[in-house]
C-alpha cells in the first residue's frame, strides 16, 4: 500500500545525542513535511521542503535539521536531543506545497529523550 | 502565521449532528481550508477541503461563509468510532515560493452511546 513510512517507531535517547528520524514516500509527492506533536499543542511544523533539494523552516526549526536530496526521502535530525525535544513526530507528503494539496501523514516516531 | 482557534473539546451522541467552527482570521486569498480526523497512535487522515461555500463528501460537509474568516465542519449522525480529534488547517502565504502551513491545536470529539 502506498503511503508514508517513519522508522523507528519508537526511540529512547539520552539527551546529547544525536539522532536521525527517517521518513520514506513512494507517492512521488513534491512536498514533505515534518511536525511534532505536543499534548495541548496540537501539530507544529518544524521543516517543510516544497521539492527535492531545497527545504525551509516551519514554526519551531530550533534544534533540528532536513536534508531532501531525492524525492523519496525527507530525514529529520537532532544534532544533540534535550529533553525538550520529547515527542511524537509526524511525517507528512503532498503533491506540491500549496495549501488545495491535503497532506498524507505516516504514523509517527515516538521520541523520549532522557 | 496564520494562526487558527477551534474549541478544546466537543461532547455528543450517536446519531447526532456534530459541528466545530475554526477561526481563521488572517488566511490569504489563495489558502484552501482542510480538515483532518486524528485516532490515538495514528497519523491525522484528510476529511474535508474546501475554499469558498459550501462542500460535501461522503463523511463530512464544510462550509465557508463570504468573508472566509471562520468554517465550520458539520459529521452527519455520529458514531462511536467517530470519536478522535478533528484539526483544521489554512496555509500561511509568505512569499511565492514560500508557503508555511500550521495546524491549530484541535478539537477532541468525544461520541457517547
């Protein structure tokens, strides 16, 4: 089934290190996402990429990192987790970045750092 | 950053019609209004998107009055397994290459028997 694939599932870090979520779309979508997701917060958008090989900042960018080099792969990285960054991230496609573009979400990475 | 405000928390029953209203203020003429249904341990699922009036598919209706500041998503006849949280989201405009999209905090849908 086509769709978005976030690896791993879970995590337990220790705070300082570094860590890199995966995500994976075989829907040829333009634009991907990245959100985390906070109880109370709802979803906050942390790097967007509209197209392989350019990426931009959402809401809260501090702290992490994207690359897009293809258009299959949108990694997401903590160069050194603090507690702070505990959560449930959410990886997300579209066909392009408009807004008439609904979004196809995978089923999350549930990150505790410690 | 076009922010958008929905209430906390909605309670009903089965068989009733549930409606939540988004506020969205500041959306830009270009931005679509979509919505999204959200089950514990899941990713959000689209429902809905519309950008101007009225739209129906077969789970939900949207409708957007003139002035597009605010859209109210209506779930015909609930059900028990329609309990999730419902997210309603606008783009933000910041340039033309340049397009930033924000959820708002949600609103928990809670369907009793």
């Amino acid at each position: 089934i086509a769709g978005i694939t976030q690896a791993p599932t879970s995590q337990i870090l220790a705070a300082g290190r570094r860590m890199t979520l995966r995500c994976t779309q075989d829907m040829r979508h333009n634009a991907m996402y990245w959100y985390r997701q906070d109880l109370g917060l709802g979803l906050r958008l942390i790097h967007y990429s509209n197209t392989a090989g350019t990426t931009g900042k959402g809401e809260v960018p501090d702290g992490y990192s994207v690359s897009r080099a293809n258009t299959d792969d949108f990694p997401l990285t903590l160069a050194s987790a603090v507690p702070s960054q505990t959560s449930v991230y959410f990886c997300a496609s579209s066909e392009t970045g408009n807004s008439n573009q609904p979004q196809h979400f995978g089923d999350g990475t549930r990150l505790s750092i410690l | 950053l076009a922010k958008t405000t929905q209430p906390i928390s909605m309670d009903s029953y089965e068989g009733q019609e549930v409606n939540i209203t988004c506020s969205h203020n500041n959306i830009a003429t270009n931005d679509y209004i979509t919505w999204y249904q959200q089950f514990p341990s899941q990713g959000p699922r689209f429902i809905i998107q519309g950008y101007k009036t009225k739209v129906t598919n077969e789970v939900a209706s949207l409708f957007i009055p003139a002035d597009r500041k605010s859209s109210t998503l209506s779930l015909p006849r609930v059900s028990l397994s329609d309990t999730a949280v419902y997210y309603c989201l606008v783009g933000d405009k910041r340039s033309s290459n340049d397009y930033k999209l924000s959820f708002g905090a949600g609103t928990t849908v809670t369907v009793r028997a």
